[in-house]
C-alpha cells in the first residue's frame, strides 16, 4: 500500500473536526421515545444557524464511559448520539432512520448483543447480529466504533461506510478479495485487521487511517 504511505504523509497533520447537527431538526423523531435529552450532547457553534450544536468521537467515547452498564436507555441514547454524528447535517435521512430505528422492539437486545460482542472482540459476531430498521452498515459499524472500550492493543471495531469502501476501492484493495469470502462479517473482519496493520506500520492510530480514508472518499489521486 505504498499510495496510502504517501497519503498517511502527504495528511498527517489534519485532524477530524467535530460533526455540526441541528437540533431541531431531530426533536420530533426523538421526543416520543424519550431521546430527545441526547441533544444537549457537545456543544454550541459560535456562529452559523442559531441552535446548532458540534458533537465530537471524543462525546461519544464520554457518553459510552458513562452509560450503566447494560441499562437499555444509556444504550439507546449512545446509539441515538452515534446517529447524530454520523448524519450531521448532510444526511436528512438520518433522523427519519434513527426513529425507524427507535421503534424497532428489537433495539434493546440488539444494541446490547452486539456491544458484548464488540467487547469480547467477535466482530464477525456483531456485524451478523445486527438488524434494525433504518440502520446499514455504514451506520451500524459506527455502533461498533462507539461501543469498543477495549485496549488499544486489540483490533478495535472501525467504521466501514461507503466513503471508505470507495477509497480502499480506488486503493486497489477489494475486501472479498481480502477476506477470501464474499460473506459480509469475515470481510468486515477483514478491513478491521488490514486497517490496524497498515496504521501500525505507518506509525498512526487505526481510527485516524479510517478517517482519512472517509475523508478523501475515493480521490485518493488529486494533489
């Protein structure tokens, strides 16, 4: 992966900013399962349209530190965070998603099976276990993100939305090719140990690799 070397170089000093998020525009899908409270999460912008509000990877790791255990409203509402973040404001469809999602009966189990999971380091086991209304892998492997408390030492759980799926694509690299399987959970797996390896060997974090690719979706050639 020489192209990414170059990449990780050409990068290293830009960061992720934080996601902006309008909260009135999640209110109504929110309030009726009483989620609405997760708005308060981050904080206000200094400037643009008023009530906006910036949530960050670091509010969802304080979020998961603070959440009680297997207690299904600390799940719910870090699950609801997890949606804010990845929708922003350029997803209009994800609030209409997470409350598809939110009345789902199956949210409870699913959110705490898949972040035990996650925690015992079965990935393969969490991405074939998820299954909730609205919720694709672009956003469920954000859950994944979120939840894993583990040690940095372990492959922790990364993101796999389609902007990444495009760079590794323009990268050459082809996950059912890596994975030796067209079957979605091993090629997950797959992308998670290549990703860790490749960051290990460049001498950044893995999560920071996965961003960079969500970050140059696919233009991985321009200047």
């Amino acid at each position: 992966m020489e192209q990414l070397r170059k990449l990780v170089a050409r990068y290293g000093d830009c960061q992720q900013k934080p996601v902006r998020f309008r909260p009135e525009t999640w209110r109504p899908r929110l309030e009726s399962h009483g989620a609405a409270h997760v708005l308060d999460i981050g904080v206000g912008c200094a400037s643009g349209s008023s009530g906006d509000r910036l949530i960050s990877r670091g509010d969802l790791a304080h979020l998961r530190d603070r959440a009680r255990g297997d207690d299904p409203d600390s799940l719910r509402d870090l699950f609801v965070a997890v949606m804010i973040w990845g929708s922003g404001t350029t997803n209009g469809r994800g609030p209409r998603y997470t409350e598809a999602a939110l009345s789902d009966a199956r949210m409870p189990a699913v959110l705490r099976t898949t972040r035990e999971a996650v925690r015992d380091g079965d990935l393969s086991e969490a991405y074939r276990q998820f299954a909730l209304k609205g919720v694709g892998r672009s956003f469920f492997t954000k859950w994944f993100a979120a939840v894993d408390d583990r040690d940095a030492s372990c492959d922790r759980a990364l993101i796999l939305d389609d902007r990444v799926f495009s760079s590794l694509n323009a990268l050459g690299w082809i996950s059912w090719k890596a994975a030796g399987t067209r079957h979605w959970p091993t090629r997950y797996v797959a992308y998670v140990s290549s990703m860790h390896d490749w960051a290990s060997s460049m001498g950044v974090t893995a999560d920071w690799l996965e961003w960079l690719l969500f970050h140059l979706n696919g233009r991985v050639d321009e200047p």
